[in-house]
C-alpha cells in the first residue's frame, strides 16, 4: 500500500490533472471538451500570474512604492495580462457551485480581452451551453484551482507548458483521425526543430495548428543558450524574440485560437499568427514573406485544397500539382516562402517521395535538378496519433555552400519505442542520432560517415539512375545484421514452431471431444 501512495504522490501534475478532468468530462465529445479545459487552464494561468503581481503592487514595497495595483500599466510593464475583478481566479472560485458559473466564465473571457488588445477574440466562450452540466464544469474549476500555474517559480519550471501540451497530446489521441489536425507528435516536431537549428530569422509555418512548432523553436533557443553559457562562461540574450520572429497562418478558427493561447502563455508574440477560413493557398495571409526557416506539418495527401482555382499561380515555378492532392502544391507553397539561404524542414506521408501521379514525378524531378532537396528522412509508423499513413521528413535548401548535388538519406525507421499498444514515439538519443548524423553530413566528409542501412550520402546523378525515386530504403541498403540473415536457418525454424502449435492445436480438438463424448444427453421435456 505505502508503494501505490508514493507512486501517486510522485505522478506528474499534468497527468494527475488529466484523469480528474476527463472523469469530470462524462458524456461530452473530446473536441468540444477540449477548449473548456484548456480554456479553463489559460485563465488560471494568468490569473495567478496576475494575482502575485498584484499582491507585490499592493503592498508597495521597494520597486514597487507607491504603484496602483488596479493599473493596468503596471502590468503591460511586466509583461502579465490585466485581469479585472470579475474574472480573477478566487472570485470564479467562489461562485464555482453556482448555476450561472457558466454565464460566469464566459463574462469573465469577455472581460479579459477588453483590457487586454493581443487576446481579442482568442478566449473560448463555451462555458454557459446547455449540455455542458454546470455540476462537472464547477468541479472542473475546483480541480484546476489545485494546480499553481502562473506565479514566477511554475513558469521557470514550464508547469502551465507541461500541462498545456499534455492535455493536447490526450485530446488528439481522444479525438482520433481529426485530431491530428491541431497535433503534432512532440517527438517529431522536437526532430524537425534540432534538425533545422532556427538560431536568428524568421520562421514560419502556414499550417500551424495549435504552435508547436513555434514553442519548439523558442525552447531550442532557451536550451542552447544555457548549453552555451556552460562552454563560454556568458549567456546570449535572455529573450527569444531578439533571434527570431514567427509567422504562421491557419484556416481552423478553434485550433487557431488554441495556438494564440499556446503562444501567449509562454510570451510569444504571436501578432503575426493570422487565421482565415479559406486557408494558405486560396488566401495567403503572408504574401511578401521570405522566411529563413520553415517548419510545417500539412495535411497528409488532402484532396480539397481547391487547387482547380488556382491552375496558373504563380508558386507553381517546378510544375502544376494535381487538383487531388496537395503534397506538391505544399513544396511549392514552401519554396515560394524561403528567403534566398533560407531552409525548410516539413512533414509529408511516404507515398511523396515515389508517386509519379498527374505530373508529381517531373515536379520532383525539377526539386532535384535543381539541387533543392537536402535530406530525406523515412520515419517509424505508429507516430503520429491521428494517422496510419507512412510519413517522412522533406529538408530543403536554397543556395546549398556545401554538399551540393547531394542528398542525404537517412532510415529511422527502426527507431523509437511504443510508448503504449497503438504509438510510438522517440527518445532524445534517437532525436540526437537522426540530428547529429544531418549536422555532422553537412559539416565535412571526415565528420560523416555512411552506415550501411541507417544513412548514406548520395549524388543525386545516382537518384536520377533510380527515375528520381528518393526513399531512403532504395539507397542506405539494410542493416549489416540483416545483411547476414539466414534464410534456410530462419525457415527451418519457423517451420518446427508452426509443425509444434498444429500439433498442440490437434491434442486440444482431442481433449474437447473427449469430454463432450461424457456429456450425457438428456432431451428436452
């Protein structure tokens, strides 16, 4: 008993916070339950944000003598979001077994983005429908009221990130097929960001989803700061925002907000995050945009792009892409994008790097004789939560200064762990593996090296020879363990362990006849 109470004592806080608020969320569908959770969680988050600095403002010692603490400039000063006293966390808190707690909620939204200008129109107000039961929503807030979020100590520790990409990752396993949409594994978007190394520039995803690839982009600043602190003896700047700036763009209304909510509770600006309903290629909301870094994970092979509207546009500069799916027309959407050094690293499903379909296989011919393509990475299956269709990791790059007429190709796909019985995911050494072996290609040919069925570096006149096929199987070969697999030995013993479950499989048909040989028949009266 003493080690099951430990066990749950050492649980970490957002997978405690999960299971009392998936209990509380009954019968209601994953996909709404999701933004009054999360919702729910943004506004305890900057309500104790705001709350620790009103306490400092209201006792008005030292730096802080004399200062209002209904200021509202006080804390735009500070970097904290005003909160009015209607929509203060205690006060919710309190009203929390009420009826109206849903009318509550929601007035409390609509309160924080009148006074606070980046918020306007990002906060959910779902709280007072009829179906969502106000006993289970009170109990929600009762929960959430246990788990300190804001205040200085929770964010140097990234409690509210934790719990924010936490309950992300559970809702889009909740929501299945459609989840995906607002999703992108960690692990993946973790390995898209140390590949790229998005250092100083602009990045930019145009189907954002709810920002993971932004917040991976500031944590990797954040890690590498501190890594170069431990070498150089001094720190580059604190801020993220003085090396990079993000743009994204994103067509679902609901999974855009929860990118803005994604973004503000880390300080990420995100005035440049833009959403419309007709979506990247009917309606760019970035037009005149180069950026340095492209970081995307688009819909896998969507057929209802509109791409029969958009048959002489000017991004097709390596050929038109099929109407009925978009793989092609996302390439181009990318390059069109990059500056003249700029980079992009994306996910796309496996079938992008070998279809010839509606004139898919000259576009790519065109990406590779024009030296385009960098890398080329095949990824595990089960990865990705929403989706069994194979993916891989595209690397392009303009203006190549090493390495030119050359691709790598790099085959993770026995890489990663099952985390649970239907996904896989990666470890950092695998994320390390993959990265350091794309670092370390770039860099020179005595820091490099080809190893047989995991990676090799390829002249793309051998691709050409392949009729520009790029899956990195046909070139890295198969391991050297599987190089030396016997074939008579293995069917000699697969043959005996088939010959040995028949025979058990006879011996159990026997016994059941047996036994119902002794049943003694009594006809029915």
């Amino acid at each position: 008993m003493a080690k099951i109470a430990k066990a749950e004592q050492e649980e970490p806080l957002e997978k405690k916070l999960w299971k009392a608020a998936d209990k509380l969320r009954k019968n209601m569908d994953a996909a709404e339950y999701k933004h009054v959770a999360l919702g729910l969680i943004f506004l305890k988050y900057i309500s104790d944000a705001f709350e620790e600095l009103y306490n400092k403002l209201k006792d008005g010692k030292g730096e802080f003598q004399g200062a209002d603490a209904e200021d509202k400039n006080e804390y735009t000063a500070e970097k904290v979001f005003y909160v009015p006293p209607s929509a203060r966390w205690t006060w919710l808190q309190g009203r929390a077994k009420l009826p109206t707690i849903g009318k509550d909620i929601d007035d409390a939204m609509d309160a924080i983005e009148k006074d606070n200008a980046s918020l306007k129109g990002v906060l959910p107000k779902v709280y007072a429908q009829e179906k969502l039961d106000k006993a289970s929503l009170g109990g929600l807030v009762d929960l959430v009221s246990t788990a300190t979020l804001g205040t200085k100590e929770a964010q140097s520790k990234d409690l509210l990130g934790r719990v924010f990409e936490y309950f992300l990752g559970e809702f889009a396993l909740a929501e299945g097929k459609k989840g995906g949409q607002f999703y992108t594994p960690a692990s993946v978007v973790k390995l898209l960001v140390e590949m790229l190394e998005p250092y100083e520039g602009r990045v930019f995803d145009p189907c954002c989803g709810s920002g993971g690839m932004f917040v991976q982009s500031e944590k990797f600043i954040k890690y590498h700061q501190d890594h170069y602190k431990q070498n150089n003896g001094k720190k580059l700047s604190l801020n993220p925002a003085d090396h990079i700036s993000i743009y994204g763009q994103e067509s679902n209304q609901t999974t855009w907000r929860l990118a803005k909510m994604n973004l503000a509770i880390r300080g990420i600006d995100s005035s440049n995050v833009k959403w419309n309903n007709e979506g990247s290629f009917l309606n760019d909301a970035h037009k005149d945009l180069k950026a340095d870094y492209i970081i995307a994970n688009p819909p896998f092979n969507d057929s209802d792009w509109s791409g029969e509207l958009l048959q002489k546009d000017a991004r097709w500069a390596y050929g038109l892409p099929p109407a009925g799916n978009a793989n092609y027309a996302w390439i181009q959407h990318f390059l069109y994008h990059m500056s003249a050094n700029g980079q992009a690293g994306f996910v796309l499903s496996k079938g992008s790097l070998t279809t010839k379909t509606s004139n898919e296989g000259e576009i790519r011919k065109a990406l590779i004789e024009n030296d385009l393509i960098d890398c080329i990475v095949n990824l595990p299956s089960k990865l990705f939560l929403n989706t069994q269709i194979p993916a891989c990791l595209w690397f392009l790059k303009r203006n190549k200064q090493k390495r030119k007429k050359e691709i790598l190709f790099i085959d993770a796909r026995n890489l990663g762990f099952l985390k649970n019985r239907k996904n896989l995911d990666f470890t950092d050494e695998d994320i390390a593996k993959v990265a350091d072996t794309y670092h370390n290609w770039k860099i020179t040919d005595e820091a490099y090296a080809d190893i047989q069925g995991f990676c090799k570096s390829v002249n793309i006149e051998e691709v050409k020879a392949l009729n520009y096929v790029v899956t990195p199987g046909r070139f890295v070969g198969l391991p050297d363990d599987e190089d030396d697999f016997n074939f008579e030995e293995r069917f000699t013993s697969l043959k005996a362990e088939l010959e040995k479950q028949i025979a058990e499989e006879a011996e159990l048909n026997k016994q059941i006849a047996i036994n119902l040989s002794k049943i003694k028949y009594e006809p029915a009266k």
